[in-house]
C-alpha cells in the first residue's frame, strides 16, 4: 500500500535550520525520493502546502506533506534535527522529528491513514524519545516501521 519507513526513508542528521531548507535536504537526502526531477517537484509540492499552513504539531514535531503526480505511491519520509529547525510552531519549539508524506491525488484516502498513523504514533513521548536517540538510520526505520504498521492496523481495524 505504501513505503513503510524501509530503506532509504529516514536521514538521521539534517542539518538544515530552516523549515523549508530543511523539507529539502530531507527529500535531497532520502533515497526513497529518486530522480532530481521527481525530487524538484515533491519539494514544490511540500513547501506549497506548508506555506499555505504549518505542519508543526508541537512537542518537536512537524509533519509536512504535499499532493503530486510525481510519484505513484504514498511515501513517508522521517529526517530528525539534533540542533532543532525553527519551524514557528505554536507552541514554540524547534522541530527535531521532521516527517514528510507525499501522495498522488488518486490516494488521497490512504494518505488521510497515513498522516492519522504518524501523529497517533507521534503523541507518545517515549515514541518521540526513541526516535531521538543516537542511532543508524536503518535502526530507527525498523523501530518506526513495526510502530507505524501497528498504529496502520489499528486504524483499519476500527474502521471495518
């Protein structure tokens, strides 16, 4: 159905401060996002939603998303900022748990799962914590992987 946070899906250093150099290097960096091209037009699509409004949750944690035809399938990317991005998010803290989603405009359905699985996931502080925490990229995919299939499966069981 969708890329589940597996190779290629989380950069775990931006170093970027701002919000939207930041959704760039993310969808620069994640190899889950190929071609230069394709990439150019997931970050205009990102950002021109973003700058319509903000995507930050609070508690360090924004979740940027945009539609295009660019790509064929929802893919979620994570990029995490030790030093924090100045995201201007209401409850004032820099974002350090910087997720991007972008879907084609016929899987908007599955997109609406998507971003309701990652915030679920995201209210949980020691979830937040975990993600944080120093590790290889391919360790935290694993973590935030099984934790977003539980939270999918959770969403699609309450829903039959």
């Amino acid at each position: 159905m969708m890329h589940c946070f597996s190779g290629g899906t989380v950069v775990a250093r931006l170093a970027s401060r701002d919000k939207f150099e930041a959704i760039r290097e993310l969808i620069r960096e994640a190899p889950v996002f190929d071609g230069s091209e394709v990439r150019d037009k997931i970050a205009e699509a990102v950002i021109s939603r973003e700058k319509l409004l903000s995507t930050a949750l609070g508690r360090g944690v924004a979740v940027a998303h945009g539609t295009t035809d660019a790509v064929g399938e929802i893919i979620i990317a994570l990029g995490i900022s030790r030093a924090g991005i100045d995201y201007g998010a209401a409850d004032e803290q820099p974002v350090h748990l910087l997720f991007v989603i972008t879907n084609p405009p016929e899987k908007q359905a599955e997109y609406l799962l998507a971003l309701a699985a990652v915030t679920r996931l995201v209210r949980d502080e020691a979830f937040r914590e975990s993600l944080r925490r120093e590790a290889p990229s391919g360790e935290i995919e694993s973590r935030i992987c099984d934790a977003f299939s539980e939270s999918l499966k959770s969403y699609l069981t309450a829903s039959a």
